[in-house]
C-alpha cells in the first residue's frame, strides 16, 4: 500500500483497538512522516523512541532503593496517565543494537491481554496511550537484526511501498520546486530505485487469527487494503483463503437455525442482506416456526431482535404470518415486545378492518 493508504489503516488501528502496528518500508518512503502526520490528524501527541540509539536502562528507567524494595524510575518519555493521549512511535525496533535493548521492548509492543494494561517491565501504560512501530525489511539492504517469529507474531505488519501518485500530491502540497516536480512527472521510474520486494513470511497461528478478529469487530478498512492489513498478520495465503471464503458465505443467506440460535453472530449479515437474500431468510424463519413453533428464552430474545432489525415492511409481512401461528403468537403479543411488534400488529388490524 501507499503513504495515503497506510495513514488509512494506521488510524483505524490506533482509534479503535489496543493492537500494535508495524510499518515496514523501504528508507525515506515516509513512514516516519507518516505516523507523524496520522498523529496530527486524529489528535495526538507523537513521542518518538530511536531504539537505536537506546539501551535497556533507558527504556525501563533506572533503579533505585526504598527500604528493602527496589523500584524503577518512570523515563522521561513515558506518558503519565493524564498526559494528551499519546502515540508512542518505537522507530528502528529491529536496529536495537543490544540483544538485551530488544528484549526489554519485546514486552512493551506485545498488545496487553483483555482487561490488563500494556506494562514495561513496571511501568504500566494508560489505555488512552497507543503503540506503533516502524522497521526496514530485513532483506541484506539494512544493517538491522532478524526478528524471531514470536515476535512479529505480536505486530500487524502494514507494508508501504512508494507510489508516484501518492507522491506527487504531497509534493504539490508541500509546495517542493516545481523543477523537481515536472521531472518526476516525466521520469516516475526515478522517484525511488525500487527495494525487494517486502514479505516479513508472516504464518497463521492462534494469536494472530485473534487479531484478525479484533480488526474485523473494531475497524472499517477499504475493500481493496483488507487483504493487506490481514496478510501481515496471517500471511498472504491464509489472508487471500479466508477473505475468498468471507465473500462466499456473504452471497449466502442467513439460515433461520443462524437467527433463531447464534443472533449475535450474524446480526451485522442480516442487516447488511440484499433484499432477495432477506426474503429467503424471512421465508425460512416462518416454515422453521410452523414446523417447530416452541420458543425457549434464547430463541424468544433472538426473534424478536431478528424482528426489529428488519425494515419496516418486512417486519409486518414476517409478523403476519407468524401471529397465524398459535404459540408463536402469544410470544410477540407478550408486553415486553411492544415496543418491537406492536406497530406492525396496529398496521394488520387496520388492513383487516
């Protein structure tokens, strides 16, 4: 993907989950300005780690003694809790020159665990404050250190790569010399001498599907970056395999067993449903009802939500035809269900009268 691309999906990551992104690029494709420039936009304050030029004590801050318990002082560039929400950029993550610098920050980039803080060492982070890492490939170009699979097994890798287009309209806002503008114009080909092609062979595993849920429920990528996003995490196969299947169950309809047991599930397909695909839904809601009109509580709650999330239409001809249907019947005229179905019971008594 491009700079523009990757501010798209590094602002979805960062304004709605904990998980920590990687932007892997070749030098001066603008990952650095990019975050940068993400930051601005969403209101936030960029505070930049060269890991580098860092060692463990910098990271952890230096010990100190009170009584018999050792403690470690917070470093200057830790957020306090009720700092600005903060962007903290771990810059050259893969060109810390001590193994032991790498290990420190191993912890700190790994996404806490549901309900617990993002923690170095004891330094605990404040939810408000996010995490978001840059690297160049590891392809013999740069003078950096591999990575361990557990590692990047912990990060959503974004690869950027240069793109004229993408340039060009920045340059035409940084107001750069025209000259240089006009001759790229003519030579795109020597925008950049192009790096090997970028791949970190990312696998499936467990934790990294678990992302890939985590995306799914908490951010909206365009359609043609989310093969992107989810091949750094999964890989390229595993990311084309469960997009090619997601498309395929989405021309599928709803099931009524799918309604009636597992609402939760597929309450955002309903919704999202083209109007054939409801009505083969709608019609396999009432033959299930007239086979096997018995609701248990579960199934009550998810009919009634399975009604009101049709439109108004469809939720009076569903209900027409399940108040035919003696026990399903008492269930919607219950008083706790008025708020759903009593419009559309109002509307088939003025159409009978």
């Amino acid at each position: 993907m491009n700079i523009a691309q990757m501010k798209t999906v590094l602002a979805e990551i960062l304004g709605n989950t904990d998980l920590t992104p990687c932007v892997v690029g070749h030098r001066g494709v603008g990952k650095t300005a990019g975050i940068v420039q993400v930051c601005r936009e969403i209101g936030r304050r960029y505070v930049p780690l060269r890991l580098g030029q860092m060692e463990v004590g910098d990271l952890v801050g230096i010990p100190y003694r009170e009584g018999e318990v050792m403690h470690w002082s917070r470093p200057s560039w830790w957020p306090r809790d009720d700092d600005p929400q903060t962007v903290i950029h771990c810059d050259e993550l893969n060109r810390a020159q001590q193994e032991d610098t790498l290990q420190a920050i191993f912890q700190f980039v790994e996404p806490p665990p549901a309900g617990q803080l993002r923690r170095l060492h004891t330094h605990a982070l404040h939810p408000r404050h996010k995490v978001v890492v840059s690297i160049n490939p590891p392809d013999g170009s740069y003078q950096v250190a591999t990575l361990d699979r557990a590692l990047l097994d912990r990060m959503v890798m974004i690869y950027v790569e240069t793109d004229y287009a993408c340039w060009a309209r920045y340059a035409r806002e940084q107001h750069f010399d025209a000259g240089v503008q006009q001759f790229l114009a003519a030579y795109p080909n020597l925008l950049s001498r192009p790096g090997a092609p970028l791949d970190m062979q990312m696998e499936p595993t467990e934790r990294a599907w678990e992302m890939v849920s985590t995306l799914r429920r908490s951010c909206r990528f365009p359609a043609d970056l989310e093969m992107e996003v989810y091949a750094g995490i999964v890989g390229q196969e595993a990311a084309v395999s469960f997009l090619r299947w997601s498309r395929e169950q989405a021309e599928r309809p709803v099931t009524a067993l799918q309604v009636l047991d597992d609402w939760a599930a597929v309450a955002d397909r309903v919704v999202a449903q083209r109007d054939d695909l409801q009505a083969v839904t709608l019609n396999d809601v009432v033959t299930t009802l007239e086979v096997d009109p018995v609701l248990t509580d579960a199934r009550e709650r998810h009919l009634v939500a399975y009604i009101a999330a049709l439109p108004r239409d469809l939720r009076f001809g569903l209900v027409k035809a399940l108040v035919k249907l003696p026990a399903v019947a008492a269930v919607l005229c219950k008083d706790e269900h008025d708020a759903v179905i009593l419009d559309a019971i109002e509307e088939i008594s003025r159409a009978a009268s």
